[in-house]
C-alpha cells in the first residue's frame, strides 16, 4: 500500500482537521511505480513523481538515496545508481516531513509485452489454465495490466494507475499467457525476479503503437496525424478535418457520393425507404433487393429526446457494424470505422442533440462480410456521463446505394486501427521506466501490407528504444501462427507476406529475435490456446539475443538457394544438429516459382539441406516454403523447432 506522512500524522488527516490551512504536498510517485514493482537490474533506476513546486524530494531505495529539486510544475526526475537483483526493498520520496513509501520491491528483469489479442489473450483462456494458474504462486514473479486507454494526444501520466500483482492463483489467470510464460521459463534459466509489464490491444494495428513523431517520417501519414492533433485540441475542428478529408476519399470511389450525403440530413425526407428491424446482416434478410447486394446501404432512424436527455447525452454506441460505417447525428458527422469486430461508441460534440425528434443516419460499406447493423438492440444506445443509457428504435429505414468495391480509410484517432493514440495512452506514460527487453505480439491487423510492415516494424523498434533511452533494447518478436485458408495449390497468401516482413526485420537487427509459431496454430482459431510454446520460444529467442547465451535463437532459417545439376539446394542455419522431417522420408510445402507461377517439390533433407529434385529450369527464379496462411508443416531442427517459412531467390 502506498503510505503518505507528514511528520507522523497522515497527511490526509492533517488536511481533513486544518480545512483553513495550506497542507503541504506529499511528493508520490507516478503511477507505473507501485507496491510489488521489478525495477531493471544493473542499470540506472531513473524514477519520477510530483511534489510541491521547488521542494527537495529525497528518493531512497534499499540504502541509495538521491535528492532532486521539483520544477515549477511540481514535476521531480531523479536517477539512482544501478543495482544487483535482489529485495525486497522499500522505496520512497520524502519532503517537507512527507513521505511516500512503496513496499515489496524487487530488482530483477523487467519485459514490456506488447501488441494485439495473443498477446492479450489471458492465462484463464490458455492451454493447461487450470493446473498452471492453480500453482502460478511465486513472490519472484510480478505482473502490472496497462489499462486500455486510446489518446489523441501523447499522455504524460497514465488515467487508471496499474497495479503490480505477485504471481499466483489470484492474480495469474488475468496476466498475458504469452508474457506469462516467456517470464517464467526465463526465471527457471536464471532463477532472478522477473516483472512484466503488458500494453496490448486485440485488433490493433502497429500504426497504433508508434509516437506520432515517429510516424511522421513517412510523408503518407502526415495528413491523417494533423487530422489526430487538431482532434487532440479541438474534437468539434478535429471531426470536421476528418470529415473533409473522408468526404474527399468517397467522391473518388463513388460519383454519387456528394448527392446521397443530403440522406444524412434533417430534412431529408426518408417516407418513402422501406423499413428493416435492424440486428443482423442484411444478406441474411429475407428481402432479396439487398440480400445480394455489396456496397452501400443507408440507413436512417430517429429518436425522440426530452430537453434533459439531449444535454445528457455525450456518446452514441451502435455495437457491431459490418463492416465500415459513416455516421451522423442531425446532419451532423461523428464517427467511422471500418473494423467490424469493434462496437462503435462516439463521442457527441456538446448541442448536437436537441429536444424533441433526432435523426441518426449510417452509411454502411460491406464487401463481404453480409453488411448491416449486426449488435442486438440493447447495444445500440445514447449513453450519458453517468451511465445512463437511452434505447434506440429497433426498426430503421434503408436505402440501397451504389455498389462500391473499397476499403474506406480509418478514423486515425479510432481504435483500433488508429494512429498513435495507443502509444501516446499506454507507452508515452512509461518513457524513463527501463526493461530488459520487449516482447512484440502483433501483425494480423496489418496482414495485406507486408511491404509497409517491412518499414513500420523497425520503425517500432526505434520508436520504443527512444522513448525508454535504450538504444540498444533487445526486441522478441512472435511470428504469425497458422490460421485461416490452407493450400491445395501454389498461390498467394498475406499472413506468408507478412512472417516474411517479421523475419527480414528480425534479420536485419542485431539486437532482434524471432519465434516461429505456425506449428502450433489453429486454422479454425486466430487465438490459438496454446501460448505456453509461444512464450517459450519467445524466452529462447531472449536467452540467445537479449542475456547472450551461446545457442541460436529459434530453428532452422534458409540462408540460400543455389542450383545443382538439375536440382535446386536449400541450405539452413540454425538446425541445431541438423533437419528432420515428421511422418513422411520428404518435406512437404516446398514450391518453386518460375516467374508468377509456382508448383509444388519433391524435397528431400541431406543434413543441413534440402535437395529439391528436377525442378532446376532456367526460369526458375524462386523458392518458397510453407506459403500459406495456415500451412502444413513437416521440417524441423534435431532439437523439434519448426523451419521458418521463407521466400527465396534462387542463384
């Protein structure tokens, strides 16, 4: 518990009894800093708070004491000397007779685990839950949850403070399963106090976890992050930059754009659309006008609000849509998004609901997906500051619109497909904390976009090392597992693109490590339950790169493709021993390329090697392997690592 006295007396009860005086103000700590935290061994422990503006704080922990003076702000930074794992310390800031104390602190290894919802995904929805949770007790292993929070602008402290956790039965089922795992197989290596720190998002883009600096060094964002600053200071301006900018992007896909936006008006007079109780797809209606329809459809509902009501409204939630929206109230635009997994929830600019009769109007866009206003009828609401909630009508009017094949651009202050606004909410508030490395669990949202990835995942990279001072922070990357469409035939697949991206950044960083997890996927199940595999791989890769153990960080890699008579050789690094295939004396998933088309090949393993056999034609440019976006896998090292999937040139 965190413990504030002023010369004896709590300071809380000193400023309840003198209510006419001043009391002076306790220096604390910021809010990552709490009861049961890991601090960074072995280096220097930079830690931070408030107090009264120009006071001396004296920080102490263990037996090293520092003093730093608070700015004008109140603000106080001070760094103590590094230390050796070990504690429990106390650790605490003291001024003008007042002090703040921390307990049970410990110096060991801390990991940041970052990225979306497997990494999110929790211990009580892992694999062996039951048995590993029950006896996850350990007073050497700590947790902290970063609550989720999405800022427009880059946030200094955190909303809702974290709070570290030691491990055990009621604590461990809500901790990350991945980053779980990863600490407890490297705290049975090393047998020090490891903490970890998690900040993920299921369904989050890597654009969201990236600082809005950064992100400007790539000319094609820089419209959209004015777009998320002018927001940041101004919503009502923000909306409307963002509607220009939308409104600009639909008149280039769809010439009748312009005229249907007077449908999102007041006066439009919408009598003659026919009527649909809202609540599924509209390709499951049995109306056979829109069933088969892809593209756009309208819809239009109106709720009556009592003068009370309107003032109390502040966000209008529609749940589910499929799958990108357009929406106003009153003529007036709020909100789009494009991801159908996310419940829509926009905030309200204060006076656009008025007594009496509201018109709410949604422009949808599906493709694919059976379109429509999807969520039950009690998550379609106005909500108020208070959390009260007003229903909507269940019944809204439609009109079919024109058949557009496009990806409408996101919100960029939307999550999750947003841009910067995770990091400026869950990173930016830890800039000084140190970690040992990064655990990086993320890449399905941007599955379609390799080429991108291949510049946004070091961007990452450099992102993050600068906000925490760490050059050199060592980066974990979990590959894509296996999930969706298998192959009956060669063709193209984007989560093959995108474990391409992953494993070029990987290998092109020194201080990077990749773990291969395809073998362990789930084709039915983008969350595969078994996360222990993944946190173990995830805490050899760190063995190898991040504490500097003379073993390879995964298995085998291709390095080369050369041709040989009338073959073509692949040679692998990192088999550990040497290559193996399971249940067959041939390696499937091999496929050789002669310019866009590519065919299966016979491949057998010769140690370090694969001899693909009689496929040696002079227009063979390329080989690849296990190119799907759930493939089917039998290439392993002597020690049972899956090979990585790969694109080859051939030489």
């Amino acid at each position: 518990m965190k413990r504030a006295f002023l010369g004896g007396v709590s300071a809380f009860a000193l400023a309840a009894s003198a209510p006419s005086c001043a009391a002076a103000i306790v220096p604390t700590f910021a809010a990552i800093f709490g009861d049961h935290a890991v601090l960074q061994r072995d280096q220097p422990i930079v830690v931070w708070g408030k107090a009264q503006a120009a006071d001396v704080v004296s920080i102490k922990l263990g037996s090293e004491t520092v003093q730093v003076t608070a700015d004008n702000n109140g603000k106080w930074r001070a760094q103590l000397p590094g230390m050796p794992a070990g504690g429990p310390y106390a650790l605490s800031a003291s001024a003008n007779g007042g002090t703040t104390t921390l307990s049970d602190i410990l110096v060991g290894d801390v990991f940041l685990c970052g990225g979306q919802s497997n990494m999110e995904l929790a211990m009580a929805n892992a694999t062996n839950a039951p048995m590993d949770v029950t006896f996850s007790a350990n007073p050497q292993i700590r947790l902290a949850n970063i609550p989720r929070v999405s800022s427009a602008e880059r946030n200094e402290e955190f909303k809702t403070a974290p709070q570290w956790q030691v491990a055990g039965p009621q604590s461990t089922g809500q901790a990350s399963a991945v980053c779980y795992y990863m600490a407890r197989s490297l705290h049975r290596q090393y047998n020090i106090p490891v903490g970890f720190v998690n900040a993920s998002w299921g369904g989050s883009s890597i654009q969201s976890w990236i600082s809005g600096a950064s992100m400007r060094q790539l000319a094609s964002y820089r419209q959209a992050l004015d777009v998320v600053d002018k927001y940041a200071s101004d919503m009502v301006a923000g909306m409307r930059a963002e509607e220009e900018r939308q409104d600009a992007w639909w008149a280039s896909v769809d010439s009748k754009a312009r005229a249907q936006r007077a449908w999102s008006g007041t006066k439009f007079d919408d009598r003659s659309w026919p009527g649909m109780d809202v609540g599924g797809r509209w390709s499951e209606s049995g109306d056979t006008s829109i069933s088969k329809h892809r593209g756009i459809v309208w819809f239009r509902t109106t709720v009556e609000l009592t003068a009370q009501q309107a003032a109390a409204a502040t966000h209008l939630q529609l749940g589910q849509i499929a799958t990108a929206d357009t929406t106003w109230v009153n003529g007036v635009w709020v909100g789009a998004n494009t991801n159908w997994w996310a419940g829509r929830d926009y905030a309200l600019p204060k006076g656009i609901l008025k007594a009496g009769k509201n018109v709410i109007a949604v422009r949808i866009l599906d493709d694919d997906n059976g379109g429509g206003l999807v969520s039950p009828a009690d998550q379609r609401v106005l909500r108020t500051a208070e959390g009260g909630r007003i229903p909507l009508p269940s019944r809204w009017k439609y009109q079919i619109g024109s058949t557009v094949k496009a990806s409408q651009p996101p919100t960029p202050w939307e999550p999750p497909t947003s841009l910067t606004t995770l990091y400026n909410g869950m990173i930016a508030p830890m800039q000084g904390y140190k970690f040992k490395l990064v655990a990086w669990y993320q890449g399905e949202a941007n599955a379609g976009a390799a080429d991108e990835y291949r510049v946004l995942l070091p961007l990452l990279f450099a992102d993050w090392r600068k906000t925490f001072a760490q050059p050199d922070l060592p980066f974990m990357v979990a590959q894509l597992t296996a999930f969706g469409s298998v192959a009956t035939k060669p063709g193209y697949s984007s989560w093959a693109e995108l474990r391409q991206a992953q494993s070029a950044v990987v290998r092109n960083d020194p201080h990077a490590g990749l773990a291969v997890t395809f073998d362990y996927g789930d084709r039915s199940d983008i969350h595969p339950a078994q996360k222990n595999i993944v946190g173990t791989r995830l805490a050899r890769a760190a063995r190898a790169v991040a504490y500097g153990e003379k073993i390879t960080p995964g298995g085998p890699e291709a390095m080369t493709a050369t041709r040989s008579g009338n073959d073509i050789v692949v040679r692998f690094a990192n088999t550990n021993g040497g290559l193996r295939t399971y249940s067959s004396d041939t390696a499937i998933g091999f496929e050789v390329c002669e310019q866009q088309a590519c065919s299966y090949a016979t491949a057998t393993v010769e140690g370090d090697a694969v001899r693909l056999s009689g496929v040696a034609a002079a227009n063979a440019k390329k080989v690849r392997y296990a190119w799907a976006d759930a493939p089917f896998i039998n290439l392993f090292s002597a020690d049972d690592l899956p090979a990585n999937g790969f694109e080859l040139d051939v030489k």
